[in-house]
C-alpha cells in the first residue's frame, strides 16, 4: 500500500479508491468507489470500474495498472469538470 500512496501523491481529485483482499466483502465495498480492487485467490485480483466488474489483473501488474486507472479516471474528472465550467460560462455569456 506505500507504495501505491507513493505513486498516487500527484493525484489531486477527488475520487473513491479501495483495495480490499478479502474476497466476501470486497466487491461490495469495491461496488461503491469509482476503482475497486478485490483479491480473487491464485495471484488474481478482480478490478471494478465506476462499481461494475470490468476485469481481472495478476499480482505483478496491480500497482502500475492501479495508478494508470486512477491517472486516467482523474483526468476524466477534471475534462468533465473544464466542460461543465464552460458550459455554465457560456449559458451566463448568452443570459447577458
């Protein structure tokens, strides 16, 4: 988990992140964040995206393929976040 923190420091958004071993409650907690990743036995770990089953990911890959989800799912928070700000801009520009 340090290391995942580590690498995770650069993330400023606001987002849901789990990491739980535990195969029986795991997926519910998983089910509630925006990446979830739950053990599944034999090196394999399920990931979920935005609380839906996605896929499944080895051992040796979880952390890299963590950080890449987490960078990419915060920047498509801040690219809808950027969209809503100008729309609202152009809906006050129009209103003037």
């Amino acid at each position: 988990m340090q290391a995942l923190e580590e690498r995770l420091q650069h993330i400023n958004t606001p987002l849901s992140l789990s990491v739980l071993g535990c195969v029986v409650n795991g997926p519910g907690e998983a089910r509630e964040t925006d990446i979830g990743l739950t053990g599944g036995g034999n090196g394999k770990h399920m990931v979920y995206l935005s609380g839906v089953t996605d896929h499944t990911i080895q051992d040796a890959d979880m952390v890299d393929h963590i950080v890449k989800l987490v960078e990419a799912k915060a920047a498509a928070i801040e690219a809808e976040k950027l969209e809503a700000e100008s729309t609202d801009a152009g809906k006050v520009e129009a209103a003037e």
